[in-house]
C-alpha cells in the first residue's frame, strides 16, 4: 500500500511539474509575442510621426508652390520661364566625335 501511495504521488508530481513546464513555457512565449508587438508599434507610431510631419511640410504654402512651378510650369507674374534641352551623353560624344574628326581632316587635307 506504501508503495501505491508513493507511486502515486509521483505521478501527480511529474504530471504538475509538466503542466507547469508547459504554462510557463507559453507564459514566456506570450511575453516575447507582446515585446514583439509593442516594438512594431512603437516604430509604426515613430513612422506616423515622420509621416505627419512630412505631409504638413508638402502641404505648407511653399511645397505647393514648389510643385506647381516645377511640375505645371507655372510662373509669378513679372517672371520670365526658360526651358532648356539637355542632351544625352550619347549625343553629346557622337557630336564630339564628328567635330573632332572634321577639325583633323580639314587640318591634313586643307
């Protein structure tokens, strides 16, 4: 009967240690899940920050200006608008080129 009595009680004691075990294990895996989540959204809440001060700043009186001169060509009245072509660096050599080999011809051969 003494025997009984002590297996027994190993039983229940190995079954707690396991059930035990296995709530603090998910215990520590719920902790990390929350850091995990209040790191996101502390780094979310730091980008809508970012975010809010970069759209007051593209919506100041100056940025819009920016964007209509720039994109729409606009200008103020009393101002005068240049436009002006850039070339390709390929153009710009083959221009070279042809520049240059005219001026050895015509130093060789005139």
């Amino acid at each position: 009967m003494k025997a009984f009595v002590r297996v027994a009680i190993l039983v229940i004691l190995i079954t707690s240690i396991i059930t035990l075990g296995r709530d603090i294990f998910s215990q520590v895996k719920q902790f990390d899940e929350i850091r995990q989540v209040e790191s996101e959204s502390n780094r979310l809440s730091a980008e809508n920050q970012l975010l809010k001060e970069k759209q007051k700043n593209e919506n100041s009186e100056f940025s819009l200006e920016k964007q209509v001169r720039d994109k729409l060509n606009y200008k103020k009245d009393g101002e005068t608008l240049y436009v002006v072509e850039v070339q390709d660096k390929d153009e710009k050599s083959l221009a070279n080129r042809e520049e240059n080999w005219k001026e050895w011809y015509e130093l060789f051969f005139r």
